[in-house]
C-alpha cells in the first residue's frame, strides 16, 4: 500500500512550516529562522528548501503572497497549518511512548 503524499514530513519540512505560523517570509528569511531556532543543527541549502516550497505550494500547504524581483514571500494555508498541528501529535505520541519504553 503506497504512502499518502507528506504523510510524514522531514525535519527540514517540519521547521519550513514551523517558521510561517506567525510571519509570512521569504526562503531567505525561512533558511535563517530555521537555522537560529534549531541553533545551527537543521541549515537549509537553496535546494533542499525551494524543493520543499515547491512541494508546499502543490500541495497547498503554503502560498505564494508576493513577489518582489527574486524575492518570493509565503504564507501558510489553514492546511499548512492543520499539517503542522498533525505532525506536532504524532511527535508528541512517539515521544511519549519512548518515555514509556525507558520507564522502569
């Protein structure tokens, strides 16, 4: 049985849509909240992240809101954000049953 489309997101990913939910930004912008929140451990090069927007945008996660020469600005869609929240519960359950695991 074949995978749905971003059943499960990459870290890259994750933080990509992490750093829109308060403030539209630009790919820039995104790569260096992304890498000062996650201080330095997560970095996105310009493939990885305009591979992610494109994958975004298809998929109607994020939306393009302006263009300024070579300067494009996201926002991210209620489903962007309905994603984001999904992913947050699952990490959360799988950190939860890791807890239990270790627990004597």
């Amino acid at each position: 049985m074949g995978r749905k489309t971003l059943e499960l997101l990459t870290e890259s990913m994750f933080y990509v849509l992490m750093s829109l939910l308060k403030e539209d930004r630009c790919g820039t912008e995104m790569a260096d909240w992304v890498q000062a929140r996650t201080k330095g451990r997560v970095r996105l090069g310009p493939g990885t992240l305009y591979t992610i927007l494109a994958k975004f945008q298809e998929e109607a996660l994020i939306q393009e809101i302006g263009v300024d020469g070579r300067r494009r600005t996201y926002t991210l869609t209620e489903e962007g954000r309905r994603r984001y929240l999904e992913e947050v519960a699952r990490l959360r359950s799988c950190l939860k049953d890791a807890e239990e695991e270790e627990a004597p």
